[in-house]
C-alpha cells in the first residue's frame, strides 16, 4: 500500500511539473513574439525618422541662375526662329527632321526658364527685346555666343535648297556651341537645381547635334 502511494505521489510531481515546463514555454514564447515585435516597431520607427528629405538646394538660386535663364531665353528663341524657316527652305530630309527636333525640344524649355524667372520675381525677356543686333551682350554682362545678328538672319531666310540647308547647319553649330558654353557657365555657378540639369541636357543634346551636322557637312 505504501509503494502504491509513493507511486502515485511521483506520477503527480512529475505531471505538474510537466505542466509548469509548458507553461513556462507558453511564456517564453509570448515573450519572444513580443520582442520581435517590438523591435521590428523600433526599426519601421527608425526608418522613418530616418527618410530623407527633398533637398533644400533645389528651391535655391543665384545670380548665375538668373543670367542662365535671361540669356537662355532669347538664345532658344533664335534657334526656334531659325528652326521654322526649315519646313519650306530645306531640300534636306534630315535638315528638315533636325530643326522639328531642336523647336520640339527648345521651345518647352523656354517656357520652364520663363516661369522660374517669374517664381523668382525676376523680368522675363520680352518677345523682340533682344534683336539679332544686340548678340554681342545681355544687359552689358557679356557676350551672346552664338547668337546671328540681323543680317545673317535675312540671309537665311533669304536662302533655299542646298544653300539654305548648308548656311542653317554652319549657323546652327555656331549657335549650339553658344548654347553649351552658357550651359556649361551654369552648371559650375548656378545654384538651382532644376536649372543645372536642364543646363546639363543642353550640354548632351547640343553636342549630339553638333556633331550630327558636322558629319552632314563632310566635316570632323
């Protein structure tokens, strides 16, 4: 009778310590599943204090930007001026699909400066304030590069055929190689960003299109 107690004493022990070790498993894993989740609340929490923000530079600009955009304006204006004499002079397929590319891509840009300008309570260039004359400065801050003055101008307009499409690439070069000149001036002063990558694609498509000439005119 004693063993049969003892016994069953031992079975019960062993059973509610059975339990306790299940309970304390229950626990630990509760407590486990808690933590992660607490610490992966830590680290959404961290990455978003962490995010960063727009940069601050990109509403900044500076006197280079100013002149950037004054003198881009009547700059681009010439060569969409230039670009619409193609359609009815040019004999050239490739001449005529080049000048559509340069108003396509210039005269959007235009309309970017001219708003930056007015976001800056800056003037924008009237329409005609700058005539072909005056290439040799912007506001008496320096040279124009590559602007055509009056008379090359009526001499483009004047020409047709294989003649237009040979004074249209050789002003046009000129004129590009302006373009990039006043770009490459702004992307090492100017402060604004969206002015420094539209002066950085000036510089790339200019140039791609400067050498897209010279190869049509036989020359390296």
């Amino acid at each position: 009778m004693n063993r049969t107690r003892s016994l069953v004493r031992r079975t019960a022990v062993v059973a509610a310590s059975g339990v306790t070790a299940l309970v304390l498993a229950g626990c630990g894993g509760s407590g486990d599943d808690t933590g992660s989740a607490g610490h992966g609340g830590h680290q959404a929490t961290d990455s978003a204090s962490a995010a960063p923000s727009a940069p601050a530079s990109q509403g900044q600009h500076n006197a280079a930007d100013v002149a950037f955009a004054k003198g881009m304006i009547p700059h681009h204006r010439q060569a969409v001026e230039m670009a619409d004499l193609a359609p009815d002079r040019a004999r050239s397929a490739e001449v005529k699909k080049l000048a559509a590319e340069i108003k396509k891509a210039q005269a959007p840009e235009i309309e970017k400066l001219s708003g930056w300008l007015t976001s800056w309570g800056e003037t924008v260039p009237a329409e005609g304030a700058m005539d072909h004359s005056m290439h040799g400065g912007v506001d008496g801050t320096g040279s124009m590069d590559g602007m055509m003055s009056a008379e090359e101008m009526t001499a483009l307009e004047d020409a047709s055929g294989r003649a237009f499409d040979t004074a249209f690439m050789e002003m046009m070069i000129k004129h590009h190689e302006g373009a990039v000149e006043m770009a490459k001036t702004e992307q090492s002063d100017g402060a604004h960003t969206p002015a420094r990558k539209m002066a950085a694609d000036i510089i790339a498509s200019q140039s791609a299109e400067i050498e897209q000439m010279r190869k049509l005119l036989g020359k390296k």
